[in-house]
C-alpha cells in the first residue's frame, strides 16, 4: 500500500509540474502579445465600437487604416463620418455622439479644445498642402494660380470656413492673386467633384484629394502652397463611449502603419 501510495504520488507531482510549466508558457505567451502594439488580439483589452470624425480629405487613408485596425484588433468596429472639419467640430460641440476628432486644420480643433470637449491635448499625425486640379489634360493650360484669374476660367473653392477654403485663400493673398469662385463647398470632396463632373475648370484642393482622384484629373502644383500648409490634429473626445479604443486608434494612427498609410496617400509628416 505504502509503495502504491509513494508511486501514485510521484505521478501526481510530476503531472502538476508539467502542467504548471504550461500555465507559465501560455502567461508569457500572453504577456509578449499584450506588449507588442502591433499584434492585436484577445490580449490587448480593446473592443466594441469606434466612431470616428475625419475630415473629408481623410477619407481614403482613414478608410483604410479603419479596416487595418479591425483586424489587429478583432472585436472592434470602425465607423467614421466624413465631412468639413468645421460642420464635425459643431456637431461634437452639440453632443454627437464620437469616440476621436480628426481635423485638417488646429483652429477647427480649437473650437472643441476651447469647448472643453477633447480628453486630453491634440497631437499633429500629418500635413497637407494645396494644388490646383483641373480636368484629365489640362484643357485650359493652367499653370499657376494667375490662370485661375483669367476671363471665363470657372474655379471651385471650399467655403473660408473650411480648412482647405481658409488655405485657399492665404495662397491666393500670397500670389496676389484676386479671385471669385463660382461656387464655395462645404469640404475639399464637394470642390474637387466640381471639376470632375465638369462644372469648373479648377478647384484648389489638397494634395491627398487630387491623388485619389488621379483617374479623373490633373494636379498643378504651385509655388504658393508652401504658405499654407495644413497641419492635421486629432484627439480623444471627453464624451467617447468606448476611451479605451479611441486611444488605441489614435495610437495606430500614429504608429510605423498609420504613416505609411498617410503617406501612401500624399499626406506629409507632422514637423519634428
């Protein structure tokens, strides 16, 4: 009985230990995942919805780093509401409901900082810079923001309040350049939709948006744009419901992929 006993007993001890060997596997295991922010998972803590206000002229990268986020992070889900960063920071500063804020200018962020809506202060993730789009072609041979001046020439700009409409205007003062818009949108997206359905024969729209549209115009670039380029902001919004998420998209807009993915679509890096 006592050898029996001694016997079964050393079994047991040696089954524990291996089991025990296991258990600390899989915790380290576990531990190097939840270290790694690119590896996502069950480990990371991050789930449920996030919803997302971007400036027009983030839709495509957005979209994109979207769909990436979602697969380093199962469990989650991305919505974003595209529009002009100024109708976004009215409609955060009126309760709609939005986890980050992500605007294409820091006085559109101001209105939410200064309305004590941002949890925490913004960080600059891009920059963006003007150029004159104009249909597949170049019909008109424009050249420089003085063409836009010409008898008969049609030109879209976005409205002063939008970021891209107040860029807009700084170059167009910094060219000398005296100009009426046959028609003010409310987003980059609504200026460069002028030109490619054919109803204007320029819009000044950013770098980003012209490179989307690469199949359906043109982009001159000019000199001039160097005096207003758009720095991008985006923060944490106080009212978000789901904080722990937020954070880690802004993180992942952030990291080594989100600025490959920026600068994929023409966007430049924040200044060092």
């Amino acid at each position: 009985m006592t050898a029996r006993w001694n016997h079964r007993t050393r079994w047991t001890r040696a089954a524990l230990a291996g089991a025990v060997a296991l258990a600390l596997a899989l915790a380290v295991t576990g531990c190097a995942d939840e270290l790694d922010p690119s590896a996502g998972g069950a480990g990371d803590g991050v789930r449920g919805p996030v919803t997302v206000f971007a400036a027009a002229s983030l839709t495509e990268s957005f979209t994109r780093l979207g769909t990436e986020f979602e697969t380093a992070h199962p469990g989650t889900t991305v919505t974003f509401s595209f529009a002009g960063s100024s109708a976004l920071a009215t409609q955060v500063n009126q309760g709609a409901p939005a986890d980050v804020f992500a605007a294409a200018s820091p006085a559109t962020m101001r209105a939410v900082t200064d309305a004590g809506n941002a949890d925490g202060s913004p960080v600059t993730f891009a920059r963006n810079q003007l150029v004159i789009a104009v249909p597949k072609g170049n019909p008109r041979s424009v050249s420089g923001l003085a063409d836009l001046a010409r008898s008969g020439t049609k030109v879209a700009l976005c409205a002063p309040q939008v970021p891209c409409g107040a860029a807009a205007r700084t170059a167009l003062d910094a060219a000398g350049v005296p100009l009426t818009p046959v028609t003010l949108e409310q987003d980059v997206k609504g200026a460069l939709s002028k030109v490619r359905l054919g109803e204007v024969d320029a819009a000044l729209v950013y770098r980003t948006d012209a490179t989307a549209a690469a199949s359906e115009v043109d982009a001159v670039e000019f000199p001039e744009s160097a005096e207003a380029v758009n720095d991008y902001p985006i923060v944490v919004l106080r009212q978000a419901g789901n904080p722990a998420a937020a954070r880690e998209f802004v993180a992942y807009v952030r990291s080594d992929r989100g600025r490959a993915a920026l600068s994929a679509a023409g966007f430049q890096p924040p200044r060092a």
